[in-house]
C-alpha cells in the first residue's frame, strides 16, 4: 500500500507532494528514496562532516514535526567509484529526486518499476523541473492509477463472482492441508481481494515477516505469529499474470495463508493456473 509520494529536485525544489490515504497509526511504515539525477553530488572533504550533520538535524526536525519517529537510516554504497575532488573544487549536477511512503512490506523492486515508468513518461521530459513546468491534470491521474494498482483493482473487481466463488471452493477442499485463506495482491503486495481473512488481519501478518520478491511461476514461504500466539505459514506466488500499462508491466501475487508446516506440495501451482484463466476470461 502506498501511502503518498513526493518529487523534489536535487536543490531541494520541492516539485510534487501527493497524498493517497491516511496512515495507519502506531506502524512501522518506510519512505523509499529514487534517485533519478544525471551524477553524483560531490563534495570537498572538510563538508562533509558537516553535511551529514546537517542531514541529521534535517532528519530529526522532520520526524518530529511529522510524528514520525526515526529509528534508522539505510544507505547503499554505489558499486562505482566515485571521483575524489580536491579541496576548493565543487561538482555538482541537478536532477529528480522521488520518494514515496509505503507499508514496510512493500517490495521495493516493484515500487521501483513503477517510478521509472513515471518518470521516464512524465517527469524526465519536463527536466529541468520548476513552477513553470506542471504536470498535467491527466498525468497526475495516470500517476495515481499507477501507485494505486488502479487497473489490477479494476480487473480483480471485474471477475469478483468467479473469484469468490472459486477461492471459497479452493479454501474449503484443501482444509485438510492445512488451507486458511487466500488473497490476490499487486506486485508490490497492495492487496486487492481477501477470501477467508479480513485485509487488516492480513496485513498485521504481512507486517511482521520479511515479504520476499518472488520469480515468475514460482512461491517462497514465510513464517509469523498471529497476535493469539499461533504460529502461520505465508505463501508467496508470483502468478505471471500480467497487468499491463502501455510498457509497464506488473505480475500479480497470490498470498495462500495455512497452518504452520502444512504440506501444500502443488497447490500453489493449482492456484495461479486456475486464477489466471478466471482473469483471462
């Protein structure tokens, strides 16, 4: 689920700012940082003590202002080296900036894809981006269909009899196997229909296991705990089907809750066959 997002300019131009939903309260939520700027901001080594001081002062005024408690900061070391000034030299490049606010089991990959469809589509063509270069009302809503899985809601929703009718049959012959419930998600695991659990109750376990991105055709398993102690297993599949937005194509993942243990051999293969030809129809 995402929550809202943000598009800034290296200077700090504060670009874009969109909220799609109110936050829950009292969860680990994550900002996710895309950084689509023309080269690296490098700076002169006596700065940069005080650059990292003044992004944590930034940091710190930002959590508090926003209640939003910051607990950590993870970085990545680019693979690329990155050229070495010498004191009294500057390099400095402008460029685009996004973030967006998710569920702390967003996978990122997914999110990712979807940013670098937007910007090459909408944003990269206004570069340099300033008051003067707005986005059109159109493309706003083309932004938000995208970050919002409005098309793979819309197409869940479209074959909601079927799919309720077959998940509630899928549930109920494989009780044996230790079967609980069911639910379709999009590729960054938005969920988009729940049979046999409530989305909250889902999204509570979600929120306590670490969501694998999964290759096509294929599942992963995760365990958790319930709040009444009980221990679950979560089935991640990558279903292959995909929903397409012109050249953004984006697979959907089916989630099979069951008792921890459960031996499902093939049943995750039954379940992605059988759930794409309902969608293709």
């Amino acid at each position: 689920m995402i929550y809202g997002m943000s598009i800034i300019t290296t200077t700090g131009f504060p670009y874009f700012n969109k909220d799609f939903a109110i936050e829950p309260k009292n969860t680990s939520l994550k900002i996710l940082f895309f950084n689509y700027s023309k080269s690296m901001i490098q700076t002169t080594h006596e700065s940069e003590f005080d650059l990292i001081a003044g992004l944590v002062s930034a940091l710190f005024n930002f959590s508090s202002a926003q209640n939003r408690p910051m607990n950590e900061l993870i970085y990545t070391r680019p693979e690329f080296q990155i050229e070495n000034l010498l004191d009294g030299q500057e390099k400095s490049e402008t460029g685009t900036l996004m973030t967006v606010r998710c569920e702390y089991y967003s996978i990122k990959t997914a999110v990712k894809r979807k940013l670098d469809y937007i910007f090459e589509k909408m944003i990269k063509p206004l570069e340099p981006l300033s008051d003067k270069s707005k986005l059109a009302p159109s493309e706003e809503k083309t932004l938000q269909d995208i970050l919002l899985n409005i098309p793979s809601k819309q197409l869940v929703r479209s074959h909601s009899k079927d799919l309720d009718n077959y998940l509630k049959s899928f549930i109920k012959d494989n009780k044996s196997y230790g079967i609980k419930a069911v639910a379709i998600a999009s590729s960054d695991l938005t969920l988009l229909k729940c049979t046999g659990v409530t989305d909250e109750e889902l999204q509570k376990l979600l929120r306590v296991v670490e969501c694998p991105e999964v290759e096509a055709l294929a599942w992963k398993f995760r365990s958790c705990w319930t709040q009444d102690n009980q221990q679950v297993t979560l089935v991640f599949v990558n279903s292959a089907f995909d929903v397409v937005h012109e050249t953004l194509h984006e697979s959907l993942y089916y989630i099979i809750l069951c008792d921890a243990y459960s031996a499902i051999g093939e049943l995750p293969r039954r379940l992605y066959l059988d759930i794409n030809k309902i969608l293709e129809k």
